[in-house]
C-alpha cells in the first residue's frame, strides 16, 4: 500500500544466497553476480521514486550493503533532483506516491531542458507505470 514494497520472500532468498558476508574483508564485483540479482538491482536502482527499495536489498548483508553502495549514493542524489522537480509536476510527491495518478498536467509550471533526465528517472519509476497522460 501506498507504492512502498518491501522485498518479497523469493527476492530476499535469492539476495541473500549471493550477497555473502565474508567478515566485510572482500566486495565481489557486480559484473560477477547472477544475471537475475543484477536485474533486481538494476530496477530497484533506477527507482528515484521509491529508493528504499534498494536499501532493503543493501540490508541483507554486509558485503550485500558495500557492493551497492555507490548505487545507493547515486539513487540519493537522483531522488534529491526527484523531489526538486515534484514540486514542478505533483502536488508533493508523498501525494503522487499514495495516489498514483493516471495524469500529471505541468504545462506553464517551468519545465526546462535541464529537467529532462530527472523527468526521466521520474517516468521509469514503478509509481510512475499507471499514468496514461503527461501534459507539458
């Protein structure tokens, strides 16, 4: 409820069972996990909307927190760009996100070039995957 969603049974198994905890000694490389657990962070990554997704999955162990932590700070300062521009698009973001609209009218609301990645990630979010129309 309210787009927070918590990993489920299977992904939190399935994490578990790669992000070993050696000690916090060694970080295996990302490009050597699985092809499935680099998907689920590659989405849960890219979700500027809902970020603790990644966070969860960075708490299921130690060595698990240290591989995603560069993601972890890029997904904060993609969020940070996020909220600057909900201001511009939603009414708040905690209302887009309980909500979820089909539509989001911003035209005249200032809109620029600069805006356009972060409208991007914006877009790519899971909250984002009902709307129908963006008027800008």
């Amino acid at each position: 409820e309210g787009g927070c969603m918590a990993l489920d049974a299977a992904e939190w198994r399935f994490a578990s069972e790669f992000a070993w905890d050696d000690g916090g000694t060694t970080s295996p490389p990302l490009d050597t996990q699985p092809d499935d657990l680099i998907e689920l962070i590659g989405s849960y990554s890219s979700d500027v909307l809902e970020p603790s997704h990644l966070g969860r999955l960075a708490r299921t162990s130690t060595c698990m927190r240290r591989l995603l932590a560069e993601l972890l700070e890029t997904l904060r300062a993609d969020r940070k760009a996020a909220l600057l521009l909900s201001r511009k698009v939603a009414p708040s973001l905690a209302d887009f996100l309980r909500e979820r609209p089909t539509a989001i009218f911003a035209s005249g609301k200032n809109i620029t070039e600069a805006d356009a990645p972060t409208l991007g990630h914006w877009l790519r979010s899971e909250a984002s995957s009902q709307l129908e129309l963006l008027n800008l």
